[in-house]
C-alpha cells in the first residue's frame, strides 16, 4: 500500500497501525516516486537475520575457497588492483 509523505506528517505514525491490519507493507511516497518502505519491526528483525546468517555463509565460503588476505599489504594491493581495472 502506497501514502505519501504528507499523510505521514498529518497523521502521524499511527497511520502506520491501521495499515498494518490490511497490508504487509506500506511505501511511502516522496513526490511522485516510492522512497520508503515500513514494515513491522518482527518482519525487519527476521529480514535482518536473513542478511546476516546470508553474509556469513559468503565468508565461510571465501574462506573455504582460500579467497581472503593474509596481511594489510595484500588487502591494499587488491583494492588498488580494482580500482586501477574499474
């Protein structure tokens, strides 16, 4: 469900409430384009474990795969190796 930012200035955060009793989540809009997105904290908490539980799994694997620095040195040589090839 889509407001805009003025309904949440007018209303308040308790707008929030009754949306929530129809919708998973509310956009809010910002002059003519979606800029936000609200969603109860429950669903934020468990997104949030997703993205880390997520972003472990990468690290176990580059470390698994040897795809990691051993020293500053390395870490710096590799940034400026992208940069140079970005």
């Amino acid at each position: 469900m889509n407001i805009t930012a003025n309904e949440v200035k007018t209303k308040g955060v308790s707008v929030f409430d009754t949306m929530f009793e129809k919708f998973n989540e509310v956009l809010i809009n910002v002059r003519g384009k979606n800029k936000y997105c609200v969603i109860p904290f429950e669903e934020y908490e468990e997104y949030r474990a997703y993205q880390l539980d997520k972003a472990h799994k990468e690290v176990m694997q580059d470390l698994k795969e040897g795809k990691y620095h051993t020293s500053v040195g390395q870490h710096i040589d590799s940034i400026k190796l992208a940069i140079k090839n970005d």
